[in-house]
C-alpha cells in the first residue's frame, strides 16, 4: 500500500497536508515542536514526490522561491565583514526555512483545492476562536485589562502566542474570510460561518487593542481602497465608510481602544519632552529608531553585517543612552530599518522586492490572499523587526511559500492544484 501511495503521489501529498496543519497549529497554539518539523516533513514531502525531477527545472525558476533564496544568501554572504560569529553561524542555521519552505511548496505533489480550503477554513475559524476566548478572559476583569492597556501592556491571548503576532493573525483571520466565503465549493452555512468568523477576528482584534495588529488592519484597508479606486469607486468608497464606521465605533464604544489610544499620545509625549522614557514602549523604540539611523548614516550601502545588528545598536546606546538603563535598551523593532542597518541599501532593496515584486505580477496582484497578506504583514513590519523572533519569521516564512510561492508555481503549470 505504501508503494502503491508512493508511485500515485498520495504520500507526498498527504505528507504536505500534515506539514500544513502542524504549522498552522504551531503558530496558533505556540508549539514549538511543530513548528519546528513542520519545515522538515514539507521538505521530506517533496522528496517523496515520484516525479520530483520534473519538478526541479520549475522550481529553479520559480521567482517567489527566488526571491526569499535572495532573502537567505544576505546572511552567509556577509561572512567577510561580519563581527559576531557565533550570532551569524546561528542564523545561517535559523533562516533555512527560506530555502527549504518554498522547495517543499515547488517540489512536492500538490495539495487538492479541497485541502487547502480546509486549512484556510481552520485557520480563520481557529484564529477567530482563540479571539473570542481571549475576549472572554478581558472580559472577566475589563478593570485590571485596561489597567494594562493603561501602562502599555496587553491582554494575553489564551494560546501564549505573543500579542504582536496574535494581531497579525487576527488581522489576517478577517481578510481571509471575505475571499473564502465566496469559494464557490462551500454551501451557504459555511459561508456565513466564516463570514462570522471573519467579524469575530476584526471585533477581537478592537476590544483587545493589539496596536500593531490595528496598525496591519487598517494599514491594509487603506491599501485595499486605493487597488479598488480605479477599478471599482464605488466599492472602494462603501470600505471607506465602513472602515472609518468602525474606527469611530470602536473608539467611542470601546474603554479599551480609548485606553490605547490614550496611553499611546502619552506615551510619545515622554519622548518629546524629553522625560524618563525607561518604562514607555513607543518612545524606547524611538530611541532605538534614532540611534539605528546613526548606524545606516555610518555604513549605508552594505550596513555592518545582518548578525551584527545588535552589537552595533547596543554600542550606539553607550554613547546616545536617552537615559535608558541598559535593561531597557530595545532593539530596532521596524524590519525596514533592521535589514537598513544589517544590510544597508541592498539588504533593504531584496526585502521590498520580496513584499513588492509579488504585487506588481498581475496573476499574484489578482489573488486576494496573496495581496492581503502582503499588505497585512508590510503594514505590520513598520512596527516591528518580525523575522528577528522565531514565531514571526515562521509565520512570514510559511504563508509566503503557501500563498506566494504556491501562486507562482500554479501560474507555471496551470493544471497544478498547490
């Protein structure tokens, strides 16, 4: 039975699917064990492809896994001037999922429609589940929850998962839904459950006042609005109203939003009048934002060496402190401005063409999950070095080969079904 599965291609595809859900449910639930073989069941499905060696021509050319190849090679190509070792020989370890994920999505015999329906299906109703129980648990005490807010802080999601990322999901979970629930396989119930779904992620994502999964969300709305101007004004004029509805609704309605909202203008007071910014969370960043820019106006075209990022930026706070304790000196926590420093002009320009590139190809810029995904994630790297945290490079990682890579390579075989 097994060789029968082998030579039909089932072994490979269901070995995908496996990977698929165990990463979906590594990143949900913070499983680390999952999300770590996850990358390599997907790797070893491709392996297990009987015709793998029709497939390596395709991948070879495959621009998406392109692209985050190039993403990979600024780490090990920094080898000549890179200071800190022991950092650089670790990433080169930590970023092979860059090589690795899109092979699995090029190589590997590709998943049904029905399956990846299922796990788009699973992940926005999973995503706005773990949203409404978060809900539930700032529901319980609101008093000690915008207690938090007040400081800075966040409500925990029930999962673990850290709340900048939970954000990100949630934020993701609502713009999924819409394309979803409009698939023409699923009947009219599971249509308005995601549906639902999809408005119990955005609702979620307002009581908890994730401030940079709001930054993703509206970032991306706006984007959506400009992409439908020319197309369809009419639509683009009905999200407008709908966005600005629900902006509004939320601050007038909800204690926490004003909280954020509050804390938020006070927090960047601190920085501006120049008082003690050691317990602020923006105004910490800022301070890293500035110092960061001493950097790149120091080495602007290679920067120091992606491995040696933080080295550098802790050196600048020994002479810039802004009266930071050193405990409380933060990293860059802005991806644009982190490969900036890491790898000056031309380490910033491969990652925009990672994010841009794909919106540019009229077959990729057509496919909703694909735009809205890129929007949601570059909206939110303004707000924070995501790949520099494991649960957050995964996250880019995977959803870049399931949804970009997998697009790429349908567009080369249009009978392909990833």
């Amino acid at each position: 039975m097994a060789a029968r599965w082998y030579r039909n291609g089932q072994l490979s595809q269901w070995l995908l699917l496996l990977a698929c859900l165990g990463g979906v449910v590594g990143l949900l639930f913070t499983a680390r064990a999952m999300v770590a073989l996850a990358p390599v069941a997907a790797v070893v499905a491709a392996g297990l492809n009987p015709n793998i060696h029709r497939e390596v021509p395709q991948w070879l050319r495959n621009r998406g896994a392109q692209r985050l190849a190039a993403l990979y090679v600024l780490m090990p190509l920094s080898w000549w001037y890179t200071q800190d070792w022991p950092v650089w020989r670790h990433e080169v370890y930590r970023q092979l999922p860059l090589i690795g994920v899109p092979l699995a999505f090029c190589l590997a015999v590709p998943l049904s429609r029905r399956q990846r329906l299922g796990i788009g299906v699973f992940f926005v109703g999973t995503t706005a589940l773990l949203g409404a129980a978060t809900v539930g648990r700032y529901l319980l005490d609101p008093q000690a929850a915008q207690g938090l807010i007040r400081v800075g802080q966040n409500v925990p999601s029930v999962s673990g998962i850290f709340h900048i990322h939970f954000g990100i999901l949630l934020a993701l979970a609502a713009f999924f839904a819409v394309p979803l629930s409009r698939l023409p396989q699923l009947s009219k119930g599971p249509r308005w459950l995601l549906l639902i779904a999809g408005a119990v992620a955005v609702v979620s994502l307002h009581i908890l006042a994730y401030r940079t999964g709001l930054l993703a969300f509206y970032s991306a709305l706006v984007s959506v609005v400009l992409l439908l101007l020319r197309r369809r004004p009419l639509l683009a004029l009905g999200v407008v109203a709908l966005g600005v509805m629900l902006a509004f609704g939320a601050y007038h309605s909800l204690a926490s939003v004003q909280e954020r909202v509050s804390s938020t203008f006070y927090d960047l007071e601190q920085y501006q009048l120049g008082h003690d910014i050691n317990h602020f969370s923006l105004s910490r960043r800022l301070a890293a934002w500035h110092n960061a820019l001493e950097i790149v106006g120091r080495h602007p075209w290679m920067g120091v060496a992606p491995a040696d990022v933080r080295q550098e930026l802790m050196a600048q706070f020994a002479v810039r402190t802004y009266g930071l304790a050193p405990e409380n000196r933060v990293m860059v926590h802005n991806q644009y401005l982190h490969y900036l420093v890491g790898g000056g002009v031309v380490g910033l320009a491969v990652w925009l063409w990672v994010l841009i590139q794909p919106l540019v190809q009229p077959s990729l810029r057509r496919n909703p999950y694909v735009r809205y995904f890129l929007l949601t994630f570059g909206a939110a790297a303004l707000a924070d070095s995501l790949l520099e945290l494991q649960i957050g490079f995964n996250l880019f990682v995977f959803l870049y080969g399931f949804l970009v890579v997998a697009a790429e390579r349908r567009a080369q075989q249009p009978g392909a079904t990833l």
